[in-house]
C-alpha cells in the first residue's frame, strides 16, 4: 500500500506538476506598474525580481508589498538567521515546497542549523539534539501550522524567552512563508531541473 501511494504521489508530481502555471513575464513585456514594482524591487534588493517574486508580477502591488514584509522577517525580526531559517524549513516541509526548501536548506545550514536537524525535518521527524531555542522555535512553529493554534505552554514559553515581539515575529515568519509555499504551490512553481525534491508525507 505504501509502494501504491508512493508510486501515485510520483505520478502526480512528475506529470500534473511539470508545468509552471505563472511563468515569469519578460521584463521587456512589463506593463508600467510592473516596471514601476521591478524598479522598486531592485532598489531594495540589488536584483530584479526573481523566484516567488517573478512569479508574483502578475501582482505587482502584492509582489512588493509581499517584499518588503519578507526584508522585516527575513533580515530584522527578533530572530537570528539559524532561527529563522529553522522555521522557514519547518514550513517549507509542511507545505512540501520544494522550492522554499531548495533556496532556504543551504542559508539555514550556512547560518548553523546541523544538517541532521534539517534531515530529519526533510523526513518528517521531530529532530533529536535541538538546542533550547531550536526546541521552542520548532514547538511553536510546528503546532501552528499542524494545529493552526499554540498551546498555552507553548506559547509561554516562547513569550518567556523571546518576548511579545517574539511570538509575533515567529508567527509572521510561520505565515509570511506559509503565503509564499502556498502561491507557489497553486502555481506549480518549479525548480532547477538538479535539485533534489522534499520526500511526499502521507497526508
């Protein structure tokens, strides 16, 4: 049975999801408003729209709006970058976003998340030999995404340690990536052809 639904979800993956439904739109076909976020974007972030962010032209108003939350989150919050990155895995593998995963894995690593905390994040373990605040940060993100609330133990002890701030921050980066896995999802979003994709969880 394991086999079947294995050989089902490859199926489905490699075929129903070869082809992006939103590919990116030359820059030379922009409309003034895309040219307009472009720019915008580009002095924010030193490059052109790219990833999720090319994707998201066909919206070019939510593309910037959507970068600028991503500069607070990704650069400013009340996390480090290990942290950070931690639950940017933990919601990449939730919304099995291969793409999320495939930018994210490498700066979290670069950043000092243990690959084998990563790995077993991948194969959908809870991962052994987390530090403290790995652990709170985990506790905290994973119930949120899997529960869509927070314990009361939880989030006190992630309001003990990283404050109010904290907790708002940690569940903005929770949903911040959230919103990013699931318009890449609804449009197929691809990868390079040699990345390697997230396993398929049974749901």
């Amino acid at each position: 049975m394991r086999l079947l639904f294995a050989a089902l979800i490859f199926v489905f993956w490699n075929g129903a999801f070869a082809q992006t439904r939103l590919p990116d739109i030359p820059p030379e076909q922009y409309t003034v408003e895309q040219q307009k976020a472009a720019q915008e974007f580009e002095l924010a972030r030193k490059k052109a729209p790219w990833g999720p962010f090319a994707m998201l032209m066909y919206s070019p108003q939510l593309m910037n709006n959507a970068r600028a939350m991503g500069d607070y989150l990704r650069y400013n919050s009340a996390f480090d970058a290990r942290l950070s990155e931690f639950a940017i895995l933990i919601t990449a593998r939730e919304w099995s976003q291969d793409y999320e995963w495939y930018v994210h894995y490498p700066i979290a690593i670069k950043a000092g998340l243990k690959p084998e905390i990563a790995q077993a994040l991948k194969e959908g373990r809870r991962p052994e030999g987390m530090s403290e605040d790995e652990t709170i940060v985990y506790d905290f993100t994973i119930e949120l995404q899997k529960n869509k609330q927070v314990s009361n133990a939880t989030f006190a002890k992630t309001e003990s340690r990283f404050g109010k701030k904290g907790v708002i921050d940690l569940a903005g980066i929770s949903g911040y990536y959230t919103f990013l896995a699931m318009e890449m999802n609804m449009a197929r979003h691809p990868i390079p052809a040699n990345a390697e994709r997230l396993p398929r969880l049974p749901q």
